[in-house]
C-alpha cells in the first residue's frame, strides 16, 4: 500500500510539473529559415566587450572561415590570444596581419603591447615609434604606450648597468667615439 501511496504522490509531482513553452516565459526560440546571419567579427567584439575571450576567439575563426585571414581576422584573433594570455600566438597573428598592413597603427599598437608583455621593450619602442609616426601623435593610448615602452627599456637597461657594475667592480667601460685604439 505503501508504495502505491508514493507512486501516486510521484505521478502527481510530475504531472504538475509539466510546463508549455507559454507557461516558462523564457526559451530559446527556433530558427527562422530566412534570418540574417550576424558577421562572425562583431559578434567576436561583442564577446570580447563581454570578457567571453574564448568565444570571441570560435567566433572570429567564424569569420575567418567566411572572409578569409585579412588583417582584420588576424588582428582580432590575436587580441583574443593576447587576452587568453597566448601572447607568443597573439604576436605571430599580429606579425601576419601586418604583411597586408604594415602601415596600421592600431595593429602596430597591438604588436608593441604584445611585446611588451613579453619584455621585449626595446622592440615595443620601435613599434610604438612607428605606431606614433603614422598616426602623427593623434592616438593618446599610442603615445602613452610608447612612453611606458621608452619608460620600461630604460629602467632595463639602468638595472642591466647596475648588474655590470656589481660584476666589474664599480667601473663600467663604453666606448665614446668611434676611434680605434692602436
């Protein structure tokens, strides 16, 4: 009797838990045949703007697949990578979309920023130079990447001094000119 007294109370609980799609509120809706497909690349923006960098990134190979690898894909694929803390893979995608762009000073800007993460400040210095040059100084992110890369490759090179020093005994030896010495 016991179990007859369960089954019934376990077939009601179910019977009432049933739901239409009307009665949630929420669902997804289906797919309408003659919708407009959303480009991958803003849909990978709108991700990104979202802090969804993974997504962002099976979107933008989205875009890839449907546009192709331009500078455009390859660049925003690489600030994907750069986000998800790939930086060696967002430098090699920055590098290839500069092929096509050598003279973009966003892209550039994106290079010198990867660099930079990495350490390498001389080389983001040269970056942002040219990324400051072509954008004739206008960019304030620009400029003051340069700056933080002159800033960092100097603070470098004081320390890498400071190092020979402590090896050499206080002396540190340059060359002044360019005269040879017998």
């Amino acid at each position: 009797m016991r179990h007859i007294v369960l089954s019934f109370l376990f077939a009601f609980t179910l019977g009432a838990c049933e739901t239409t799609p009307s009665d949630r509120g929420v669902f997804a809706p289906g797919v309408d045949p003659k919708g407009q497909e959303v480009d991958g690349l803003i849909v990978g923006e709108r991700l990104m703007e979202n802090g969804e960098y993974e997504l962002a990134l099976e979107a933008f190979h989205r875009a890839a697949a449907k546009h192709g690898l331009g500078p455009e894909v390859l660049s925003a694929m690489g600030v994907a990578n750069f986000r998800l803390g790939r930086t060696d893979q967002a430098i090699d995608l920055f590098e290839k979309a500069l092929i096509s762009e050598p003279n973009w000073p966003g892209l550039l800007n994106n290079l010198g920023t990867a660099l930079m993460a990495k350490g390498d400040y001389s080389q983001a210095a040269l970056i942002f130079q040219k990324a400051v040059a072509l954008d004739n100084g206008e960019n304030d992110s620009i400029r003051n990447n340069l700056r933080l890369a002159l800033e960092k490759k100097n603070e470098s090179l004081y320390s890498q001094q400071k190092n020979d020093e402590n090896d050499q005994g206080d002396v540190i030896l340059t060359q002044t000119s360019d005269e040879r010495f017998p």
